[in-house]
C-alpha cells in the first residue's frame, strides 16, 4: 500500500466540461471563461472576479492595478511561498518580511511595530535607507486558514496601504470578528483576494488562478492587463457581437485563462463544498489517531475561522524526535506515505537572505518552525484506511 502526498479529485463531471469545450472548437478565454467569472465571484461573494492563468499572475496584476512602482515597500509574511514575494520584485519594489505568528499567518502586531520603525525613520530589516513608501500588505492564508484579516484591516486603514490577500491555500474558508460576529466569506475582507487552482489546490483546473475585488476600477485595470494591455479581448473581437478592432492602451501581460481550464473549473467548483467536507472529515481524523502520539503538534482551527484543511500541517517536538524532520520524512517514504514541507522562510531562501542581508534570526518565530514542519498527506480522495495507514507510519517511529 502506498499513500501519495496528493491526488486530485477528477469525476465525470469535470471530463465532460472539459470535453464539451473541446467540441465547442472555443479553446482559448471565452463563454466558460467569464461563467467562471460570475460563478467564482457569487460563490465567494465579490463583485467582480477576473480568472487568469495562476495566483502568481493574480498578484501580480493586484499590485500593478494598485499602483505599485519601483522602489515601493509591501509587506509580506516570511512564512509563506516564493510567489507572494516575488510579484513585489518584479516592480523593482522591496517585500519587507514579517514573522509569523502561532497560526504561521502573518503576526499582526510584528506588522504594525514593522509599520511604525519605516515611519519613525528607523532601521528595518532588509529595507535600503533609501526607499519609497509602503503600498500594501499581502497576508497569506496559511494551509487554509485565514489569517486575523480584522486586525489587518485596521492595521491598513491606519496606514493608508492596500490589502492584497493571498489566498493559494484557501477555499472556502470563513471568518468573524468576535465570537458573535457574522460569517465573511475569504474574497470579500480585502482590497483585492488572489486563489491558486494549482493541481493540488482546493479546486484545480491544472494551472490557473482568480483575483476577486469589490473594486469595479480594480477589476477593470486587472483584466486588461491580463491580456497585453488589449481594449478589447479575443472573446469580445470574434463574437458576432464583437469588433476586429482593438487598441493596446499598455503594454500588459499574457495572464488569461482559457475555456478549457475554466471548464474543469466550473465543474471543481460546483463540488467545492463536497471537497471541503471530505478535508473536514480526513483532518479531524488525523487529529483523533495522533492526538496521542508524543511529540506533536496537530493544527487546530481557530473558533472565530473556518479552516480549508488544504494542507495538514504538523509540528514536530526535536527534543522528542531526536533523529529530526528529515528521518522522520524519510521513514515515512519508506512506509509509503507522501510528505511534503510547507515552507522554508523566505527570508532564508539564498536570492533574498543574499540581496536584503537578512540572518535566520531576523524572524526568529518562522526560523524556529521552520525545522519542525512535516505536511501529511490530505486529498478528498483519501479513504479511512489510507488515514490509518499513515498513522501507522508515524506510530512505527520511535522518538
């Protein structure tokens, strides 16, 4: 028996989207395209949503259509993928990293006292001394739970900066303020919400991404960017309806989502609640068999959040699993079982530790985390035996 680290879920339905669209002889973005749209942005409850080709490219578009230039500051957390820093650096701007907090989201109070050191002149690190202002924060939701998108929120509003929610790990997924608080859906707390449809994401269309914003100028300005600065787009010009006409009004990029990824994606989310469930039911699984196990920590979910369960990521006690997390990810492949490591901080990824200057203790909270993380395997598909198999695994360990 063998438990990979991912599979996707693909049922009949998603074939047959994808198929009709094949047939339809409309492959590129069109008719399926904008129906993702719409159903996307209904679904999460946002105005506008515009579907591109992965949630790198959402970002992207989000701190173009927000203004960021060369030289800019953004913050972002340290814990996170290459993706959320990445799109500052193609501006030319400079992601300024913050620390993690229990969650391995964004530590909110790090980012305020980050927020007020760059206002009071004082030295940050990994920030030149000559730099321009601070544009946005982009907090990422870690494995499927929302960051405290409230304090955030009040953190930008005081700060006059943009929020750009990474959300890769994360749909659906829920919050409140307070314990009495009504449900926000993730897609409507920030400027603008970015999700991966990435092959393991919580829906897939193999490759792809939505950026969703209550902002009709916002929206605007992404979606023409997203296809080469273009007046008008190649559904609007070869539609009966349409013109050959265009103008390239800026010079954009080649970020649009074709029909049929959108297809698949229309089929993955009409199932999105019965994926989520099927996390729901495999993670609290995990938490019942290891909840004795000595030297883990399990992930909980917040009661003011309502987690996505995307990744099951644990947290290993060294002073119990002696022989380390790569042993410990060692002996799980050689039972079998799939892992993975979700992540090494940015800050001590070689370009930015190398560039900023940064040391391992500059974010002391991530650094320390970093060496206990192991991410087990969790996908709709896995059965009750499969969940057991990978208990057994971990149970055969010594510590």
């Amino acid at each position: 028996m063998r438990v990979p680290f991912y599979r996707p879920s693909i049922t009949e339905r998603e074939i047959d989207e994808v198929v009709t669209c094949l047939r339809s002889g409309w492959l590129t973005t069109g008719p399926a395209t904008r129906a993702f749209e719409e159903e996307f942005a209904a679904y999460v409850g946002a105005r506008h949503a515009v579907a591109v080709n992965s949630c790198t490219a959402a970002l992207h578009l989000s701190l173009e259509a927000l203004g960021v230039e060369r030289g800019d500051l953004v913050l972002v957390p340290t814990m996170t993928f290459a993706a959320t820093a990445e799109v500052v650096r193609y501006f030319d701007a400079i992601p300024v990293f913050v620390d993690c907090d229990a969650t391995q989201c964004i530590d909110v109070e790090a980012a305020r006292r980050t927020l007020h050191q760059l206002a009071s002149g004082q030295r940050v690190f990994g920030v030149p001394a000559t730099h321009g202002p601070v544009r946005a924060i982009i907090p990422m939701h870690y494995a499927g739970q929302m960051a405290d998108v409230h304090a955030v929120r009040a953190l930008a509003i005081e700060h006059r900066i943009a929020v750009v929610e990474d959300a890769a790990h994360t749909l659906p997924a829920f919050t409140r303020a307070g314990a009495d608080g009504p449900w926000q859906s993730v897609g409507t707390t920030a400027d603008v919400t970015c999700f991966s449809f990435y092959a393991n994401k919580c829906i897939t269309t193999g490759e792809g991404g939505m950026a969703v914003t209550n902002d009709t100028t916002t929206a605007e300005r992404m979606r023409l960017m997203s296809l080469h600065g273009m007046s008008k787009d190649a559904w609007k010009r070869f539609t009966a309806a349409g013109s050959w006409y265009y103008e390239v009004v800026a010079p954009g990029f080649k970020y649009n989502l074709t029909d049929i990824a959108a297809a698949m994606g229309r089929a993955q989310l009409a199932r999105a609640d019965e994926l989520w469930s099927a996390r729901q039911h495999l993670a609290a699984a995990y938490r019942r068999g290891l909840a004795d196990v000595p030297g883990l920590e399990l992930p909980t979910e917040h009661p003011d959040r309502r987690h996505s369960w995307h990744l099951f990521s644990i947290r290993l006690d060294l002073g119990v699993w002696k022989q380390g997390r790569d042993a410990f990810i060692e002996h799980l492949k050689k039972r079998g079982v799939g892992s993975s490591v979700h992540w090494m901080p940015l800050h001590m990824q070689p370009y930015y530790r190398d560039t900023y200057g940064l040391r391992p203790d500059d974010f002391p909270v991530s650094a320390a985390l970093w060496p206990r993380l192991v991410s087990l395997p969790l996908f709709p598909t896995m059965s009750t035996e499969d969940v057991a198999f990978v208990i057994d695994a971990i149970r055969s360990m010594s510590g």
